[in-house]
C-alpha cells in the first residue's frame, strides 16, 4: 500500500477509538460502556472483523505498532490489534460515560 493511501488511516490507538466514538450513536455507547469485560469479549467476537477491515488490520503498520506497543508485545496479529483498539474504546467510554438514573 502507498503511503498516501495510508494516511487516510488513523496511526495510534488513540486515533481509531476516536475515529470509532464518531461513529457510534449516543445509545450505543452507552450499551459498550455498561458492558462487563466477559460481555465486551462476547461483543469482539462480531465487531472486530469491522475494526480489522475498517483500519487496515493488517496492513497499517503505524496502527499494529502503537497497538503492539500498548499490549507490550513486539508483534501481534490483527485480530488482537483490533482487539487493543476496542478494549481502549471500551474503557474511555467507562471513563466519559455518566449514566443517570431515570425515575
């Protein structure tokens, strides 16, 4: 892949969890962050496959690096870079989601 075509990619964690909080409506990240860890790994199972595809998992190089980095390994498989990258999603939404209770 050319370097331009690349670009169109996030390079960082950081920037594929933004990239997919964009895309999520109000409702489901609330659902994501209300999820329990047993639940999120349930949730991968169909929603990885459109990570890996949707940031070039493999095949961003940038983007395997940084999720690499993050799991301390020096090399993994796309499956877990997109793993990397919905557990990060999963665990700012915790951080930004206030749910209240409605009486």
């Amino acid at each position: 892949m050319g370097d331009s075509y690349l670009k169109l990619f996030p390079r960082t964690v950081d920037g594929a969890v933004d990239k997919l909080l964009a895309e999520l409506s109000f409702a489901d990240r609330v659902r994501l962050a209300a999820m329990s860890e047993p639940k999120l790994a349930l949730f991968f199972k169909s929603f990885g496959p459109h990570v890996q595809m949707a940031f070039r998992l493999p095949g961003n190089d940038p983007l395997m690096q940084a999720c690499a980095d993050a799991m301390g390994q020096a090399d993994i498989s796309g499956r877990q870079a997109a793993y990397v990258i919905v557990r990060h999603l999963w665990q700012r939404l915790k951080k930004i989601t206030v749910l209240k209770v409605v009486k």
